[in-house]
C-alpha cells in the first residue's frame, strides 16, 4: 500500500502534505493539536495529542516507515527514546537540534564559517547591560520557542534591558543578543537533503514581512546578481551538508546594504517562504519533504512559471473567505488559492494566494487583489 509517513503537527504544513501524499500512494499518520484542526480535516489517520507526549508520539509512529514534523517543538529526549527504539527520525534530533535552539545554532553556524551578523548569549539583565559584544541598538531573542515575530524585541539602549527581564525565567536561562543588521530586503533559499546525501535546491527568493509574520514572496528574487543568488544557494546548502539535516531546510537571510549574505534564521520542515513551490515549480517543496525523509530520488526543483508571487491571508473581515469565490475566481481565473480550514481571527495565517506569469508587477498587484478579496477588503 505504499509507504508510512508518521508527522508531528496539525497545522497548514502537514495539511499541504496531504496532496502529494495522495498522488504518491503515501500514507500520512498525523499527531494533531484538534480532531477539526487544518490537517485533521484532510487525514483520515490523525490522532489528538501532544508533541511533547512521549507516549502519544510513540503510538503515531506505530506501523510508520519515517517520523518527520511540521514544527520543531518535540523535545529532544522524546527523539533520543524513539531512535534508542529503531524508529526512523528524519530529521534527527541532532539536526534538529539547530533548529529548536537559536542560540545552538548560532554556535553552529559559526563553526562553520556561515556568515552571521554579530551575536552573543546573556543570562542576566545585568549581564545584557554591560555586554559589549552587539552594538546598540541590538535585537534580542528567546532561544527557544519564538516564531513569527513573537520572542523579539529591538533593544535600542542598555536602558531597555528590563523589557526581557522574563525571558531569563525560561529553562534555558540565556537571550541571544544579535546586531541589528541593515539590511537591503529579506531572502530565503530553501534546499531539500536526503540522508544519502543528495540535495536539491529551489530558486532564491525575497520575503516582505509585515509586524514580523511573512506576508508576501516573490520567486525569484528580483534583480538579484547572479553571484549573490550562487552565493544564497552555496550557504544554505553549507548548512545543511555541515547539520546532517534531511528534509526540507528553509534558511531565512539578509542581503546586508553591501551585498553580504546573513543568514537570519532556520527552519527544518517546509516553509511559508516556499508555498509558491506548489504551484509555479515542478517539484513542490511537500513532496520534496516526504521524498527526502523517505530517502527517495529528489524531484526537479526549477520553477515552470518565469515569475510568482504567493500572498498570505493574514485574518479576514469576511466570517467565511471562501464566500469570495465567485468573484474572486471570475476576476481572478489565474490565481491558486489555498485555504486551510482555520477559523477567522485577526491577523491569524488562514490561507495563501499565488499567481504566476512573466510581468511582475502585473502578477504582484494581481495577488495582492486576489487575496484582498478574501480577506474582504
């Protein structure tokens, strides 16, 4: 019957697994937040219980060929007792690790000669105010747990040390402190890694941001030289060569006002900067994840649009946004959209729109029209 992929999350991400899964006769058991959660609606094999449940992780392996995730919050020694077991977990926590940790990784990274921008760790307010390390103004992060903006603060004096004062109540104990890079736009390279070693990698892309939370990404970046783009590509598959990661990897980065890439954060799952894949390359970054856990021959990545743009629906005015089809997709035949099943709430990520085609400021305005629709706007 194919093979058995066991995934921890029940968000959009192990959602859009669901459709290549399908067409790839692999079956998807799911440990989800919610029985009407975004993956519950679309998996048939989805079980109710915590990433953090050693026991309920254990019970949704059962039968599976690989366990991979949608998020990176399975502590690590639920997967050191999984594989001291035999189950096969991709990635592995030592991979995974970089990923759950910012301040590992940023270790991590400099070991590896990855540029960064200026870091370093603190464990007291005290200690934040007489660093000198990171000038000010700097940006401070939680270790562990931040996402979408959450977990960050732009520090501007050693007068603002107090505005993380509870960070240091987190088990870990220790803020990472990073210079606050000026910065040309965002990008993001996202490769895909297979424990064989074969790697594929998916064109350079720019990233708009908006409170934090990723808004928007056109593929390719545009106007980016051909050495900075080399050199995007070159890092991240640095990266994951020098973590032993498998999957998809998503590095987010900076292109410095001199050219000079920063690589900002990572991601060891598929990720929002990629959700173009689905419909503007020829292999999606879903399907790629799953091949690559299951340690199958990796799909062509080249994108089979000459430009795309993906908008996210970051909440609704409208009670349901799929009462803007008809509108939407006679004004809009072009448009891709993906809804995932969540209920309206501010600023909450409900879905994404993408449209393809060769003009890019024609195809940008017409994203940003289509999924103004379903926001009702």
């Amino acid at each position: 019957m194919g093979p058995v992929v066991a995934v921890v999350g029940g968000g959009q991400l192990a959602r859009m697994m669901a459709e290549p899964a399908g067409a790839l006769q692999i079956r998807l058991q799911a440990l989800v937040e919610a029985d009407d959660g975004a993956t519950a609606q679309v998996v048939p094999y989805s079980q109710v219980g915590r990433a953090d449940d050693a026991a309920a992780v254990a019970q949704i392996v059962e039968g599976a060929d690989v366990l991979t995730f949608e998020h990176e919050h399975v502590p690590q020694p639920v997967l050191a007792d999984l594989i001291s077991r035999g189950v096969n977990v991709q990635p592995g926590p030592e991979a995974l690790r970089h990923a759950q940790d910012k301040i590992i990784m940023r270790r991590r990274m400099t070991e590896l000669g990855v540029p960064c921008p200026r870091w370093t760790a603190v464990s007291s307010v005290a200690e934040l105010r007489e660093q000198d390390a990171v000038r000010w103004p700097l940006v401070a992060k939680t270790p562990v747990g931040g996402y979408d903006g959450k977990g960050v603060q732009v520090l501007d004096s050693s007068d603002d040390a107090e505005r993380v004062a509870t960070w240091f109540d987190h088990p870990r104990g220790e803020v990472l402190l990073e210079e606050r890079v000026e910065f040309r736009r965002e990008l993001a390279v996202l490769v895909a890694r297979r424990p064989t070693g074969e790697m594929r990698s998916w064109p350079v892309v720019e990233t708009i941001q908006t409170g934090g939370v990723c808004a928007e990404v056109v593929a390719p970046a545009p106007d980016i030289p051909d050495h900075v783009a080399q050199d995007a590509v070159d890092v991240a598959e640095k990266i994951a060569e020098g973590l032993g990661v498998t999957g998809v990897l998503a590095v987010e980065m900076f292109e410095a006002s001199d050219g000079v890439i920063l690589v900002n954060e990572l991601a060891m799952r598929p990720h929002n900067s990629g959700h173009f894949t689905i419909d503007a390359a020829v292999t999606s970054q879903f399907e790629q994840h799953l091949r690559a856990v299951l340690d199958l021959p990796l799909g062509e990545t080249a994108m089979t649009a000459e430009v795309a743009v993906m908008v996210n629906l970051l909440g609704s005015d409208l009670e349901d946004p799929s009462s803007a089809y008809p509108r939407l997709m006679a004004e809009y035949p072009e448009a891709k959209v993906h809804l995932y099943g969540k209920s309206v709430r501010p600023g909450r990520k409900l879905g994404h729109v993408t449209v393809t085609g060769t003009d890019l400021p024609t195809v940008r305005r017409r994203a940003r029209e289509a999924a103004a629709l379903l926001g009702g706007r």
